[in-house]
C-alpha cells in the first residue's frame, strides 16, 4: 500500500524485496548467509550473552508449552538416540555420570539413597512373608555396613 507520497511504506518495501530475494536464491545461499551471521554474532558476543538469550528462550517455550510437548520431545529425542547408539556408548555415559556424582557426593549420600530405596522396595513387599531379607531391611543394613 502506498503512501500519501505515492512512495512505498518501508513494509511493502521490505515485503517485496523478501519475495524477490526468495525467488533469486536457493536453500545454500540462507544456508551460507546465516552461517555467517553466526560466525560475525559469535565473534561479537560472549558466554553471557548465550545464557541469556538461552535463559529467555527456554522461560518462553516453558510459558507456551504443556508437560505433555516435553513428553514428546523428551521420547523423540530418546529415541533417536538410542537409535544411533550402541551399548558402549551407554556404558560410556554411564560411567561418565556415576564418575561425576561420586566426586560431588559424599558417603551420606550414598548411604541416604540407598535406605530410601530399601524403604520404598520394602513397601512393595511388605505382604511378602517367603523367609527372605526385605529389600527395605537390606538396604538399612548396607547403609549401617558402609558406615563402619
């Protein structure tokens, strides 16, 4: 739509040119052009940059999603990775994490879960009178062990 200058509103202008640019270029071009925009930003911005507009970009998506939209991309994702990695890949990781929470957890911890486990294990149990241990009563007694 023009305006009382028969000049074009910079919308129209900016319209038109996005439908001209579309039309001369292909998936390769925006490819490379955003390629370099994110190299130019990068060389600009630094980490706290990056957790800022992360930070705001993970609060917007919270306020516009369900924990069902997380559901479903929390499976898709686990998912796709399992189908694209084997079973070392999950030792790997695996020993990796249990590495990271044994050097930022002490033996209290260690011993607090494992009671709290006997206990929830020995709930489901305790109609069970087959003459075993308890899970509940051997994980207090493991607890008490690694104590000594």
């Amino acid at each position: 739509m023009a305006n009382n200058n028969e000049k074009m509103s910079r919308e129209e202008a900016g319209r038109k040119g996005g439908e001209t640019t579309a039309k001369n270029h292909d998936k390769e071009f925006y490819q490379e052009i955003g390629q370099k925009g994110g190299e130019a930003t990068s060389e600009n911005h630094d980490k706290e940059f990056y957790q800022e507009i992360g930070q705001k970009g993970g609060e917007a998506t919270s306020e516009n999603h369900d924990k069902e939209f997380y559901q479903e991309i929390g499976q898709k994702g686990g998912e796709a990775t399992s189908e694209n990695h084997d079973k070392e890949f999950y030792q790997e990781i695996g020993k990796k994490g249990g590495e990271a929470t044994s050097e930022s957890h002490g033996k209290e911890f260690y011993q607090e879960i494992g009671e709290k486990g006997g206990e929830a294990r020995g709930n489901q149990r305790e109609d069970s009178d087959d003459g075993k241990m308890s899970r509940e009563e051997a994980g207090r007694k493991g607890g008490e062990k690694s104590r000594r």
